[in-house]
C-alpha cells in the first residue's frame, strides 16, 4: 500500500459488498473481525456461467417463436383479409356484367319487336337451307296473308316445297341448288304459290342468301303478289333467277338477267 493505492479483489463478501466498503480476500474478511462479524462474513452465491447463459438463451428463444408467431398469425390475417375483399370484387363484377348482359338482351328483344311491328303487313320469311330442300325458320303475318296459311301450320316444319304445285317440283330442285351453291348473294325471281284455300298466286320473290363460315345457311325472302296486270314479269319462267348479284365476279354463263333485259322481256 506503499503506493496509496487500494489493492482491489476479485470478490467481496456480502457485508463489504451491501456498505460498498473496501473488503480483502480473507474470510472472515478484516473489516467483519472488526465489527464482530465473522459468522456472517460470506461471499454472494454466483451461478455457473453457463446456467446463466442457457437460462437467457432460451427465454430470447421463447420470445423469438412468440414473435415470429404473433407476425405469422398477423400476415395470415391480413392474407385472409385481402382474399376476401379480392371475393367480394369479383362478385361485384359477374354481377354488373350479368345486369349488362340483361340489359343488352332486353334492348335487343325491345328492337326485335319494333323490327317485327314495323314489317308484320310485309310477307317476310326466313328459310334453313337443307341438302333435301328449305324448311320455315320464321316468318311475318303478311307472310301467313300471302300463303294463306295459319300460323299454326307454318310453325310446323314448313317446307318450301310445299308452296309449289307439283309439276313445278323438277324446277325447285335446280332453283335450290342454286341458292346453295355458294356463289349467289342476292336474287329475284318469280313462283307460283299455292295458297292454303289451294288457289294458286304468283309472287315475286327477292331473296338473300345467308352465309355461316362461308357456306350458305338461310335464305330471307320478301314475297309482293303480282297481279294479272302486271305484265313486267309475264314473260319471266318460274325459279329463274334475275337481278342477281355474286360472290366475286357474276359467272360468264349465268343465267341471270339484267333489267334490260327484264324489260324486253315484257315487250
């Protein structure tokens, strides 16, 4: 101690420690001799470092998974949470297309009867092309006037066919191989109709043919009865077609016929 300074050790005894008083390494300590202390005079009981260690470790392990499972259960509700707003969206959406499709159809049906009002007085008739012939699709009251035939009747399967007298069956059959060639658009051409009293009525016919994927599928006709004095198509044959008109280039032996010729015909 010659130095002044106090010689420092490395483990106090309890007393010494609690007063924070200078303590030597004796046991009893000379400090505790002084003050009659020596029974009591022990040093603090230390842990082994590694149970201290083990012990901090898993309680930093404890808290590490409590952690990690409190953001776990977080980011699973929160993925929950967008799952089911991303749900509710999706509904939202087939519901306004749905009411957009509804509201389409009825727009079209609201046209397709204004359509049907506006020409019902017209003899409008639609008619599937079929390898054997045409059958009746659709049709207008003034169709039913013209053919004089109830609606109950053209609804059933109707077949162009049976519009004509029989003696003119041998002509229908290259007339609708001319509808389904593929080649025509658009003609005329003048029938005899049979009505359903069974007099017989000539009508002029203007017809368009209907494509699907490039192969003849209906043809619409418009029918106006001709009278005995109209004489412009008199000298016209039945199912010969005029003022047609063709895919692409008119075929150099087609027998169509211009308005002229339309015309020198009723001279």
């Amino acid at each position: 101690m010659g130095n002044g300074k106090r010689k420092r050790v490395r483990v106090a005894c309890v007393r010494c420690k609690k007063s924070k008083t200078a303590c030597d390494s004796a046991r009893p300590c000379g400090r505790c001799i002084k003050h009659g202390w020596e029974d009591s005079c022990v040093d603090r009981p230390i842990l082994p470092e590694s149970v201290g260690s083990s012990v901090v470790k898993e309680e930093k392990r404890t808290i590490r998974k409590s952690v990690k499972r409190e953001i776990c259960c977080n980011t699973q509700e929160r993925g929950n949470s967008h799952a089911e707003h991303q749900h509710l969206v999706d509904l939202l959406q087939q519901l306004e297309k749905k009411k957009q499709e509804r509201e389409h159809k009825i727009q079209q049906l609201q046209s397709s009867l204004q359509t049907q009002a506006a020409f019902s007085d017209f003899a409008l008739s639609r008619w599937k092309l079929h390898p054997e012939g045409c059958y009746l699709v659709s049709f207008s009251l003034g169709f039913s006037e013209v053919s004089n035939y109830p609606p109950s009747v053209l609804s059933a399967g109707f077949r162009c066919l049976d519009m004509y007298p029989c003696e003119y069956h041998h002509l229908f059959r290259d007339y609708h191989k001319f509808m389904a060639s593929g080649n025509v658009d658009s003609f005329m051409t003048k029938l005899p109709v049979v009505r359903g009293s069974g007099e017989r009525q000539d009508v002029l016919a203007m017809l368009q043919i209907e494509f699907e994927n490039d192969v003849p599928a209906f043809a619409s006709a418009s029918m106006t009865p001709l009278s005995s004095e109209n004489t412009t198509y008199a000298n016209v044959q039945y199912f010969e077609p005029i003022y047609a008109t063709y895919k692409g280039t008119t075929p150099p032996n087609s027998n169509s016929c211009s308005p002229q010729a339309v015309d020198q015909l009723s001279e």
